[in-house]
C-alpha cells in the first residue's frame, strides 16, 4: 500500500486529491495548521480514513516530524496563500508561506529521505498566475514567467526552487501549472464561487445583487476534481518534469455570468451585478489560456469536466446548500 502525504489538505485539491488516493488503496496522511483549524471537521467528514497531523510550513521541523511518523512514498505540496487578492493585503505573510513555504518543504523531503531521495516522489502546486503578464497565448511549460502579483512572484519561487531541487540533488520533484481550477468546494473569496453562491441565493429570493470587480478578465477554467489526477499521474512517470494542465479554452467572468445566470432562468443579467472598483486588481492578469499537449501526451490527462458543466454543477450545489441553510 503506498503512502502520501499531502499538505494544504483542508483546500478543494487536498479533499479531492485525498479521496482519489484512497480510492487507489494510498495511505493517506495530511497536513493541518493550527489549533482548532475551523476546516478540520469538513476533512474528517468527507475523508475520515485520512490520518492528519498538525504542523506549519514555516516550521521545518513540524514538517520533518509530519514527514517521519507518515513515512510517505509521495509528497503533494498544496499548501499556501492562495487568495491573490489577499496578496497585496498580505505580500510577506503570502511570500514566506507560499514561497519560502515550499522551499522548507523540499528540504525537509531532502533530509527525511537520506541517501535514498529517490524513494520520496514530490509535487509542487504551481500556478497560471505565474504567466501574468503573459508573454505568449497559449502558456506552455516555456513560456516566459511574468508574475502581477505577490501570489504570483512567490509561486515562481516555489516553482524555480522546485526545479533546482531536481536538478541540484536528484529529487523525483515536478511542478504541475494548473490553470484556473474551481469546484463546489471553491472557497466563497473566490470569484467563481461567489458567483454561484449569489445566483443561487437569488434564485431562492435571499439575496438582490452581487458586486464584482473586473468582468472582462479571461481565464481557462476547469473542475478541480480532474486536475488531481493529473498530480497523481505526474508522480507515476519514470522522470519528474513540470506540466501544464488546463483545457485550452479561455472564458470572461461575463460568461461565467451568462451561464450561472441562465441555469436559474435570468437571460440578463446586468441589473443584478455591479462593478466595484474595491475588487479590482492593482495589476490585472487579462488573459490565461493553456496548451496542455504535454500533459497529454506524456500523461494521457485530458480534462472530462466543461465549462458549462462545471457552472452548472457549482449553481446547484449552492442552491442545495442555500435550500438546507448551510
């Protein structure tokens, strides 16, 4: 039975990630910060068998204790500052978790593993938002990094020390840069689901309007429970290398809208949505689209979930938890 250690478990990737891992007979282990984290009674709820341990990416040796008592044959690195908008609120807090946080992570696989580094297999969660200004459409695994924000410019750390790792010590290490990726387990700061969590409210009569920064902003989105198997497949391969995984389309936050809006039976929705400058970005990333060949040759991943599956599945699952009260 193998084992795997996945930090960031409490996120949408980590519960995904750790139910298809046990379905593939792993041992799983994660990764909780703090006392009484409040997102510890949903990962117990939905991945009981999984066996957490407490510790914090800025303490290395947590991290080697996590390491030791999980004995883990793969490692999933998903913990971090993921809120870009938290980022310019926060630049040294997101730069010494979601950077520097990798870095101890990586080191502290090195020294947990030995003379052996080849029995730990690594994986860092990088991300499109490291193209930002970007400098190529579509991002392939070459294209040229130009960060916007502090997310951003601490994920091309995490992303560069990752390789520097693999290539310094021989660390199975690989970095998947996973494109816009949402679910119903999205967080509510996050656009997408405060999309469909307002659409469902007012569609159920709770709630009159929703106010939203840059409506124009393109991304390439897909369904969070797909990317996980890419992770997965990366640590499978003979050699580590680094994958982009995304579905090659590119949609605006007014389409997310159309759709959202749509599957409640609103056809216009523009006087129920308003523009707040408070939620624009200092610096915008205006377009994110993958080329994800590699990641389908090389690993066989296709993404199964579209677009309009994906709104229409978050829409629901809101207004079923709306209807409940949750």
């Amino acid at each position: 039975m193998p084992t795997a250690l996945i930090t960031g478990i409490t996120g949408q990737d980590g519960l995904y990630l750790a139910e298809l891992l046990l379905g593939k007979g792993y041992e799983v282990h994660g990764l909780i910060r703090g006392q009484n984290n409040p997102r510890t009674e949903l990962v117990e709820k939905l991945v009981p068998d999984v066996t957490l341990h407490t510790g914090d990416l800025l303490d290395i040796s947590s991290l080697m204790r996590a390491l030791r008592k999980s004995q883990p044959d793969e490692v999933y690195n998903l913990g971090a500052i993921s809120f870009v908008a938290y980022s310019w609120e926060n630049a040294a807090v997101t730069s010494d978790v979601t950077g520097k946080g990798v870095l101890s992570m990586l080191e502290a696989v090195r020294l947990h593993a030995g003379d052996d580094l080849s029995s730990v297999r690594f994986y860092q969660a990088s991300s499109s938002e490291m193209f930002g200004k970007v400098q190529q459409v579509p991002q392939t695994e070459e294209t040229l990094l130009w960060p916007r924000s502090p997310y951003g410019v601490a994920k091309v750390f995490g992303h560069y020390m990752t390789i520097n790792y693999r290539e310094s010590y021989g660390m199975h290490a690989s970095s998947g840069i996973l494109f816009n990726h949402e679910s119903p387990r999205r967080g509510p700061e996050f656009v997408t689901r405060k999309i469909s969590q307002a659409v469902a409210r007012i569609s159920l009569g709770m709630q009159k309007d929703l106010s939203l920064g840059n409506l124009d902003a393109r991304r390439d989105w897909g369904f969070a429970g797909d990317y996980v198997e890419a992770m997965w497949l990366m640590l499978q391969q003979d050699e580590a290398d680094d994958y982009v995984i995304g579905t090659g389309e590119t949609h605006s936050i007014r389409e997310f809208l159309d759709l959202a809006f749509r599957h409640i039976g609103i056809d216009d929705w523009s006087s129920y949505v308003k523009q707040d400058p408070r939620f624009m970005r200092p610096a915008e990333v205006d377009l994110l689209i993958s080329d994800p060949a590699k990641a389908k040759e090389k690993l066989g991943w296709e993404p199964k979930v579209s677009f309009q599956q994906l709104v229409t599945m978050m829409v629901e699952s809101d207004i079923e938890a709306a209807r409940a009260g949750w």
